[in-house]
C-alpha cells in the first residue's frame, strides 16, 4: 500500500496502522521523506501519534551509538513544525547525555516531562537519579529516583 492508497482511506485508525507498518519498515535514506509525508495527513493529531511511536521506537535502538546524531538531526528538520515532536527529540538527546556520561545540566533534566525524569531515575546515572530523588518533579518520580538509588547501595 503506497501513501496515496493510505490517505484514501477514510478510517484514521486503518491509516494510523497503516503509517506504523510503513514507518516501520522504511529504509535508512528514505525515513525523513517518509516521517514529513506522513505529517501532511488531514488529521494532524492522528499523525503525529505515528511519528511520536516511529521516534520513540527508533530512537531507543539508537541512541546508544553513533548514528544516533545524524539520525536525530534528521529527525529534526522533518519535524521542525510540529514543536511536540522536536521536544520528544530533544528529550531523547538529553537522555542519550545523561545515559552515555556526556556533557549535560542538570536544569535540563529537571525541566524535561515526567516521562524523561522517570526514565533517567531507572538509569544508570547516579549523579542524575540524585538530582531526580531530591528534587524530581512529582513524587512518584522522586520515589522511583530513590528505589533505584537504594537498589544499587544493596547490590
């Protein structure tokens, strides 16, 4: 099924899981045509919802090597207008920072969403589960930050 054939579909679900399979199987060259693509859809929403899972999927296989950079890059021109998207793809820069030892600040991760806080506090980092189980933006946060901390002073 080509994108034409995608878009004729009046159903937002059929295209939703239409753009997952083809978002999924796009080649490396192809991805930024295929990610800007399928931001024209009429339901706006609906279409990022696609991107948001396609980012999310690849950018966890990712970012722990070097073509992370590039593809992030990439990733970031194709989504530059839709400011949800370059968050979520700033997000993950911050969490490859963070993960990987590379420089970052600790305002940054404080200032990101509950979701990047709660990944980072079930990370590896010490230094940033710290910061998050002293001043992690919600408890639960705070809370998972110190189960993480104590976990490893019992091991």
């Amino acid at each position: 099924m080509n994108l034409n054939d995608i878009l004729q579909n009046l159903d937002e679900h059929v295209r939703f899981a239409a753009y997952l399979d083809r978002l999924q199987q796009v080649a490396d060259t192809d991805e930024v045509d295929l990610v800007s693509r399928v931001l024209t859809d009429p339901d706006p929403t609906m279409a990022q919802s696609a991107v948001l899972r396609h980012l999310d999927r690849r950018a966890a296989v990712l970012y722990p090597g070097p073509a992370y950079e590039g593809w992030a890059q990439a990733m970031t021109r194709a989504t530059i207008d839709h400011p949800f998207l370059a968050q979520r793809l700033r997000e993950w820069s911050l969490f490859r920072a963070v993960t990987l030892k590379l420089p970052w600040q600790p305002d940054d991760l404080l200032a990101s969403s509950n979701r990047l806080q709660l990944m980072a506090a079930a990370g590896t980092n010490t230094e940033a589960i710290g910061i998050l189980a002293e001043a992690g933006r919600t408890k639960r946060i705070r809370n998972a930050a110190k189960a993480t901390l104590s976990h490893r002073s019992e091991s």
